[in-house]
C-alpha cells in the first residue's frame, strides 16, 4: 500500500506523517490490493483542521473528508469514517456475489429552471469502468455523492445512479 501525505497550508511533521500512515496502514486487512492512499491535510484560519483521504483500490475510488479543531482527531475521525465505508463496502460485495440480483428501476430527475441562466464553471473528465448498477450504488456511497456516471455492463450504455429525497435510489438510462 503507498502511502502519501500532503500538506496543504501546513508543514507535514514527520510525526504527523507517521500517525497519518500508521492509521491507514490498517485498512490493508480489508484493503489488500490499495494500489495508493492519498492523505491532504490541511488548516484553514489556524482553528479548522481538515483531514482528506482518497483510496484508489482495485478500480473503486473511496473517499472521506473530517474536520476538527485538533489534526490528530481529524484524523482519527477520518479513519474510523473511511474504515466504515470500506466495512460496508466489503459487506455489500459478498451480498452480491450470494444474491446476485439486479435492479430494473428506471427514474427521471425533474428540472427546476431558475431566473439566470447557469454557466458552466468547471469540467471533469474520467474513465467511465464498466460495472453493474448495483456496483455503481456502492461506488457512489463510497464516494459520498448524491450521483455516479457508469457505463452499464449489461448494456454498455452511459447511465446514471442518484439518491432520491424518500432515501431510495433512481437510475438513469438512454432510451433506446
């Protein structure tokens, strides 16, 4: 597992950085194949202590943001959230290999035009992996987003999983 910690408007002690990697070191029991760790940590007016993680592992991205008035606790916190997730994770995928269903649930986001016209303000780019929706739902938990773009493996078509107010989940597909 690489581990990197990152300083964004603090200077990384080499103590901070051994705790930061010691902490994660321990997702490799659940983890294995972590290809690589990114630790940002960060200090906004001297009082906010933001600890951030993202973990590419396998072809799924997991990701986790804490903040706290001490960087030790951030961190602390930000492990305990990501060891969660990767629990989780790793339960729903051995769930799927003994149920494997699939959802055949088709849902439309309704639009709602505002008074100004919305610019486009920042364009992301990424490879779209090919997976089932259900893998599309737990990337987009892992990730923490309302939304996730896949390429359906069933179909190979562009679709698109979001979380509904009622707390369900709706995907999108093109029409045919």
């Amino acid at each position: 597992m690489q581990v990197s910690v990152i300083g964004r408007h603090i200077e990384v002690t080499e103590a901070l950085k051994q705790y930061a990697t010691e902490k994660f070191n321990r997702l490799e029991k659940y983890l294995p194949k972590a290809l690589d760790v990114v630790i940002t940590l960060s200090v906004v007016k001297k009082v906010h202590h933001i600890a951030e993680a993202v973990i590419k592992s396998n072809g799924v991205l997991i990701q986790a943001s804490e903040e706290t008035q001490e960087m030790y606790s951030a961190i602390d916190l930000l492990i305990e959230k990501i060891e969660r997730r990767v629990r989780r994770y790793k339960e729903k995928l051995v769930e799927h290999k003994h149920h494997g269903g699939r959802a055949e649930a088709s849902e439309a986001l309704s639009s709602h035009p505002g008074d100004r016209i919305p610019q486009i303000i920042k364009t992301k780019r990424f490879d779209l992996k090919p997976m089932l929706p259900e893998e599309a739902v737990m990337q987009m938990e892992l990730l923490d987003k309302d939304f996730f773009i896949f390429a359906n493996a069933g179909s190979g078509q562009v679709n698109v999983i979001y979380k509904r107010r009622d707390g369900n989940v709706g995907l999108i597909e093109p029409a045919r």
